[in-house]
C-alpha cells in the first residue's frame, strides 16, 4: 500500500515592517503608509502605529519591488521581482488587474496625470506602457543598456489632450525622453558620469531634478517650444544657425544648473512635495535633505546681495543676472533618523502654509517606519528654524535584525523569538507582539516551565532569565567564558544544559525560593562537563538516559547524563553539526551539518542509517516531529523541508523564505512549524488534512520544471535593434490560455461540420439523423459552437490574449475568422471581437494576403464588423446627445442670478437681492 502523509500549507508570515526591496508610499487621504513586507504589501494606521490591511495574491512568492499610487486616488501599482506588475485598491483583499510582460525584476513605476496609463521599468532594460483601462500592454519601449531606475510622464501644460511624453532614467548614465505619441526616442540627455539612481519633475512641468553618486545634483529646464516643434521644423531652423547653436536649438532639455548637497552617499530618492514649494533628496544615510524653491522676487534678492559682496570685496568679475539653480533652490533643513533610510514620502498636502509643517514617512533599513514633521523655512534670516521632529513610529510589530532564535510555549499558544539586543513575546493566534524586551545578542532561547519565563543565551556567554508578566530581565548569570551557541530543556523540566565556545557543557538546576512562593526561579550550576573544543549544540534523549554534544570538530559525543560516562561517537561529517535532534523513541539521532547534508544514526550502537545531501548551503536547524520519525530542516538556501526519517525520502518542500533561515521550532504534536530568517519575518506552517503520495510530489516537481524551461525557451529573443516592441510576454499561463482557445475551436468545428453535413443532406432528400450534441456545450447551457468560442475567449486575462493568440496554428485561425465574421453579425462583444481581429491581422499578415481563399471571408467580416460598428456609434452619439441636453436641463433648473433691486424712495431703502430661477 501506498504510504499518505499530511501537507504542510503557509499559514501566516509576520514581523515585517518594512521590507528594503520597494520604496513607501502615503495613500490618498494621508493616514496610511503602504509599506513592502516581502511578498506581501501592509497597509499600517500611521496615527495608531497599527496594521488595518494587507495585500497578499496566492500563489505569489516573488517580493515586491516597487510601489506606485494613481491620481485617481483609488488604483495602486505594484511591481514584483518576477516581472509582474499588479493593481490594487485600498478596500481589496485581491489584486484587480495582473499584467505580465517583464524578464526582470520591476524596479520603477508611473502613473500619467489621469491615471489612464502606467509605465513600467526593470532589471531587463525595457519599458513597457499599459492601458490601465483596457488593461493590456500598448508596447515596448528599448533604448537603455542597464537597468531603469526611474520614470516620469511629462505633459505640456498648455496642451493636456495630447500623449505626451515619457522621461526615463537609468544606471546605464543616460536621461532619454520617449514620445509617446510616435513611440521613439526623442532625446537623450548625456550630462551624467555616473549612474543615475532618481529623478522628478516639479508639478508646473517646467524643471528636472536628478542625481546619482555624483556630489551634486544637476537640474535640467524643459523647453516645451522646441519640445513640440515637429521634426521637419527643427531641421529647417538647422540649417539656418551654426553647428554649435543647432545642437542647442535642438535640446527640449536644457542644462540648468548644479545644485549643492550635504550627503556624499549615492542618491536613493528625489520627489518634489505636492505644494511645488520643496524638494526632498534622500541619499543612502540617515538623512533627507530639504530644499526650498525660492520665487523670483527671493531669486532678484539673492543676486543683488552677491553683486553687493562682490563690489564690496573689489573683485570686477561681473555678475550675470541669469538665474542658476543653485539660485532656485536652497538646502534649508535635513531630517535625520536613528539608522539608514530606504526611501521616504511626502504626505499629500498641497497647503503647507496651513498645516505649518511638512510632513513625510520614512522606511528604515532596520524594519522601521517613522513620520517626521518637519518646519517650514524662516521668513527672515534671523530667525531660528526649528528642528525637525519624529512625530511617530512603527517598531513594536518586527525585530531591528535577524531573528536568531525561537521558541513554542508548551501548550502553542505562545512564540518567543530573539535577535540582537531584543526579545518578543507573539501570540500565536493572532501573530500579534504582546510583549518586547532589551536583551543581549541572543543566540538560543526556552521557554521556563509554566510559560510564564523564558531564558536567553547571549553571544557575551550570559544567561539572561525574563519574566513575560513584568516585562523585564529578573535574572543574569556569566555562565559560559565565550558565546552560549545551545540551550536545551531536561526532560524532567527540572534544569537544562548549555553549551558554549568556552569547551565546556554546563548542567543547571532551577531553584525556587519556596519562603517567597511569588518570587521569580533561579538556576544553579551543578556540574561541568569538559571537551576537546567548542560545544556547538546540547540535546537530551527524551528519557533523559543521554546528553548528545556536538563539536567544532565535526564530530558528536554521546554522554550518559546521570555519570557523564563517554558512550559513543559520531563521526563522518566533514564540516561542524550545526544542529541535532533525537526521536521521541529514543532509537534514532539526526545531525544536520554545514557540509550540507544530513545523517541518520542508530543509538544503539552509532551506526550511521544513511547519509542524506539535504540542502544546497550550510544546514542551521533541524528537529523531529513528536511521536514520528519524520523531521524538518532548515538552511542558508531559504528553503524548509520535511523528511521521512524512516524511508530517508523527502516528503515536500515549504518555499517562501527570501533569506538565510536561521531557526526553527516544531510543536509538541507537529501540528505547526515557526521558522525565522535574515529577511525578518516569522513564518508559520500549519500541517492540513489534505493527503500527499510521494511519487505525485515528484511528478509535480518534474512538472514545474519542464514548465519554467518550456516558457524560457519560448521566450523571443531579440535580434532587432528597434526601439519599439510588443509589450507581452510568453508565460505558462498564456501557453494555456492558446491551448483551451485551440480546444474550444475544435469542439465548436467538430460540431458545426456535423450540423452543417445534417442539414445538406436533408436538402438532398437523403435520409439523415441528427447529430449528437457535444455534452460539453449541453452542460454549458446549450451553447451554440459560436457562443462557446466566444465565452472561452473571454475568459482569457485581456493582459494574455495577444501571447495566446500566437500558439495558434493558421489552420485554427482560419477557423477563429470565421466565428469573428458570426460574432460581427450578431454585434456580440464588439470591442473583443476588434482586438482579435486586428491582432491576428497583425501575426499573420503575409499568409493570409497570399490566401486568395480567404477574400471573401474578410470582406464579409469588414461589411458586418462596419455595420456593427456604424451602429454602436450611433448609439454613443445619441447617448452623448441625451447627456449633454440633460445637463444643460439641470443647469437652466438650478442656476440662480443674482441681481440688485434699484433704490427705492421708501423708508426702508436697503439694497434687496432677488432670486431668479
């Protein structure tokens, strides 16, 4: 019989703040931060320092790359580290809309003044412009030779009908400015010498800010006259100036000037604030510096008061009246935090002479966020400016640095997890932080007996003891001379053992004052246990009958615990035991190595049962499963795997880790798994009552695999140095969606040709049956072939319908026309039945105008998809008509004039206003 095991499913993942992939962003109304949490996205209440939402697709394990928010104040963007970008809405628990056509990671996102189009940038050097509406890729864009790092849409301010353009900076040193409209590039900007990290534009659509690693930023002018020349124009302006005026006469973006900063680090962030008035530039510190952006009459001030000083120090130099950037903008203040900064935000108030603050969020490197307010500039010279001020902060949910260690209570109920100089206390229910604690840098911790204590090994080798209720650190011992690396519980809950860098394993016993029933336990040391070299790991048999110790030279020792007497050793690992378990039967031993594997002894007589290649980097923890001789393991390749023990197979994998895993607690009955990594976060893994076979998880495996190497084979390579390209790309998904599209069609033509061969013979007076209805359309609802076709299509992401339509042979798409001709007929979802034809036009060009059989099929689509149309725009125009009347009807019913009545001779011979409605 086949042997059945139960699944282990993700079940939360928490103690992210604030990931350092993606930037941070207020939302709308300015009370929330969207911040990154790997995978996830965590709405947080700024004001309460509490989580009120979280974005989470299933499936996804890619981390998030980039933020955007759209000016319509409802769509946010997300971008991924597998090149997926995403919209979703504040009060959506799902993702709307999912658009796939980047090789890369998503570094860079931008929205158009009305939220209509969002551009994205990436690691693959590519642009891609989408429809947010239609939601589909317009093109391509291809022009860089690194990475793009940011992205901006410009529009003339005089002209907002039209297309606009698209500026784009990258690592590659270059700015380039993408007409949207003709879809080129129109401009590139040479003026950096080193890579640039961000830019942006100020709100009048007049001015560029950008910066890189360079010690100053560089400010760039926007001139919108030649920006709008046609190109025939700039050529005839050309030839009338000189070849050193024309290269200047050409340039929409003019060189303005350099402006100062106080970092020396590389530029991370620059954004304007909403007012227009300041500028923030975050460079890669703990710093962001404000600027203010003086007006012209501030601007005049400014260059008489250097005239002045240059004719008062007699230097004849003459001073231009020509305004330099330096002149426009001024460093006026510089908001510090405690550590790094990844990125930062303004808060969305335009008015900050009423706020009289400007307010801004930042994301630590440390996984933090904080609010700052910080002053507006002094009117006067003399006056003090203010200091800015940390308004608020997000710390308690998440730890500073790596989570070293953790924990399960004895009932599950509550999760101790330790770092470098703090200890949290979770509940595991909720996954809410109910108590945090300063402590040593810790490398292993236990819960007491009772769950009302944990102990804590530190890195300086002393045993901290905290007691949860008061908070607080209630007892300290040095116990070990170097770092305790392991603690462990005895069996009889009535001491544990350590072992540490000092070569020693030391016993302790737990002593209540029993005068003082409230006072909290002690631990006494009894006895010392000496060895060869450092105690990397301690463990009991769970009858207490044997200590097991693991050494820095690669071998493990095993001790009678009751005479301390040598029993066995254990050697064959060529690299330190960096973690063991022994089974709840006391029969077996499990060491798990930094030479990455993993071997399985009997403790009977130290024989090694067989010796497993577990993981691809060093193995940091493993532990049996209570009662079973299955186990889990974790490793420095982020990934965690669950092993028969018995069989040494491995059962499954539990991906989902985005760094180094670190530690590891199972449950009492196996009921859920806690790891912890150098990304932060806490993962829990909940064991579900879904049964899994071995050979389908490798069949699965094998499948998966296949796939991601089909889709990269498919993947077009590049041979053309064009500028433009379509903006999809071949994925799993879209290979699918052209295969259902391909059996929708032969279903729908197998039972067409039956109909159609049923009634010739019946004109011919031939004896003929029926055909038998194809139970698939039957259980649809009695679909006609047509109808069935179109609802397959449908069902098809818009964002994957053009990749889809690719898989498909010409004889299928012969097949497809001919339903598109039936669809145009009926007038049956026009605007899809357009997008089909128009693309498969597009693919297949060239065969379709050398079939001549085919004429008078696409003249037949062109009169009833004509037809069709010429009435839906009859339509629209009679509707557009009836608006515009019901407007104007509104308008004439509630619009009121105000008038003054002409003085009368009475006495009361005041002024009067009427109403005329």
């Amino acid at each position: 019989m086949v042997k059945a095991y139960l699944r282990y499913e993700p079940l939360a993942s928490f103690g992210v703040i604030a990931s350092t992939q993606s930037n941070i962003t207020y939302d709308h109304t300015g009370k929330l931060a969207l911040t990154p949490a790997l995978e996830d996205v965590v709405l947080w209440d700024l004001k309460k320092g509490t989580q009120v939402g979280k974005w989470k697709e299933s499936g996804n394990n890619a981390q998030v790359t980039s933020i955007a928010k759209s000016p319509n104040n409802r769509d946010y963007a997300v971008g991924y580290a597998d090149g997926m970008v995403r919209l979703w809405k504040i009060d959506a628990s799902t993702s709307t809309v999912t658009l796939s056509g980047h090789r890369g990671a998503v570094t860079t996102l931008a929205f158009n003044d009305d939220g209509t189009r969002l551009a994205s940038g990436s690691r693959d050097t590519d642009i891609i412009v989408w429809d947010v509406v239609a939601e589909t890729g317009m093109y391509r864009l291809k022009g860089h030779k690194e990475q793009l790092t940011c992205l901006k849409f410009l529009k003339n301010p005089e002209r907002p009908a039209d297309e606009g353009y698209l500026l784009s900076a990258s690592k590659d040193t270059l700015l380039k400015l993408w007409d949207l409209s003709s879809q080129f590039c129109r401009e590139t900007v040479v003026g950096h010498r080193t890579e640039v990290w961000s830019l942006d534009v100020d709100p009048q659509q007049s001015v560029i800010i950008s910066g890189g690693a360079e010690p100053m930023l560089k400010a760039w002018k926007i001139d919108w006259d030649v920006l709008e020349k046609s190109l025939d124009d700039m050529e005839i302006d050309q030839e009338a100036h000189q070849a050193d005026e024309a290269d200047s006469l050409k340039r929409a973006i003019k060189a303005y000037g350099n402006i100062p900063r106080n970092s020396r680090d590389r530029i991370v962030t620059i954004r304007f604030h909403p007012s227009g008035k300041f500028v923030g530039v975050q460079a890669a510190d703990k710093a962001v510096e404000l600027y203010q952006i003086r007006d012209h009459e501030q601007i005049r001030k400014k260059i008489q008061r250097r005239k002045k000083r240059a004719k008062e120090k007699g230097k004849e130099v003459e001073i231009s009246d020509e305004i330099q950037a330096e002149d426009e903008f001024n460093s006026y203040t510089i908001v510090r935090a405690q550590s790094k900064i990844r990125s930062f935000d303004f808060a969305p108030v335009k008015d900050v002479q009423k706020a009289g603050h400007i307010q801004m969020v930042v994301s630590l490197n440390d996984n933090m966020v904080e609010v700052y307010n910080a002053p507006l500039p002094a009117e006067k010279k003399s006056d003090d400016v203010e200091e800015p001020s940390r308004l608020s902060s997000i710390d308690l949910p998440g730890h500073r640095s790596d989570v070293r260690a953790v924990a399960l209570s004895a009932n599950d109920d509550l999760l101790v997890s330790a770092s470098h100089n703090i200890l949290k206390i979770w509940n595991v229910k909720t996954r809410s932080c109910i108590r945090s604690m300063d402590c040593g840098y810790a490398l292993c911790c236990s819960f007491l007996p009772g769950d009302r204590h944990v102990v804590v090994g530190t890195k300086s080798g002393e045993l901290e003891l905290f007691d949860i209720a008061s908070s607080s650190m209630v007892y300290s011992v040095a116990a070990h001379a170097g770092s305790i690396y392991s603690l462990h519980m005895r069996p009889d809950k009535r001491g544990f053992a350590t072992g540490g860098a000092d070569k020693e394993a030391k016993f302790w016993d737990f002593k209540i004052d029993e005068e003082k029933p409230t006072s909290y336990p002690t631990f006494v040391h009894m006895r010392t246990l000496k060895l060869s070299d450092e105690v990397l790991c301690v463990r009991y048999s769970p009858d207490q009958n044997i200590l097991a110790v693991s050494l820095l030279d690669s071998t493990v020792k095993v001790f009678y615990h009751d005479t301390l007497k040598f029993f066995l050793s254990l050697y064959g690992h060529k690299l330190p035991v960096l973690s063991m378990d022994i089974s709840s039967d006391n029969t077996l031993i499990a060491t798990a190595s930094a030479d990455k594997n993993v071997k399985i002894w009997g403790l009977d007589f130290g024989d090694c049962h067989k010796s497993i290649f577990a993981h691809q980097e060093n193995i940091t923890g493993i532990q049996f499963v209570w009662g079973s001789h299955y186990f889990f393991t974790v490793s420095k390749d982020k990934m965690v795997k669950y092993w028969d023990g018995d069989k040494f197979e491995n059962i499954m994998k539990l991906p989902g880790h985005h760094g180094e895993i670190w530690a590891l607690a199972v449950s009492r009955q196996g009921g859920i798994v806690v790891t912890a990594s150098h990304d932060r976060s806490i993962r829990i893994w909940e064991r579900t009552d879904e049964q899994l076979f071995l050979e389908e998880e490798r069949e699965k495996e094998l499948e998966e695999m296949y796939e991601s190497t089909l889709v990269s084979q498919m993947e077009k390579v590049d041979v053309n140095d064009t500028e433009v390209d379509v903006a999809g790309k071949q994925t799993m998904e879209t290979l699918k969606a052209g295969e259902r599209i391909i059996e929708a069609l032969e279903i729908a033509d197998e039972e067409k040709q039956g109909w159609e061969a049923y009634e010739a013979a019946k004109a011919k007076g031939l004896p003929a049956e029926p055909p038998q209805r194809n139970p698939i359309l039957m259980a649809m609802g009695d679909l006609t072939p047509e109808k069935y076709v179109l609802n397959t299509i449908e069902k098809i992401r818009a964002n994957d319908l053009e990749e889809a339509l690719l898989v498909l042979p010409f004889s299928k798409v012969t097949s497809l026309l001919s339903y598109i001709d039936s669809w145009a007929k009926k007038n049956w979802n026009l605007i899809l039945t357009s997008r089909i034809l128009f693309s498969l036009i597009k693919m297949h060009h060239n065969q379709i105008v050398a079939n001549r059989i085919m004429r008078p099929m696409l003249d037949s689509i062109r009169h009833h998809l004509r037809a069709s149309l010429q009435k839906q725009k009859d339509i629209m125009g009679y509707n557009r008509a009836a608006l515009t009347y019901l407007r104007r009807d509104w308008e004439a019913r509630n619009t009121a004039d105000f008038f003054d009545e002409p003085p009368s001779t009475s006495d009361d011979s005041k002024k009067r206003a009427f109403i005329h409605v």
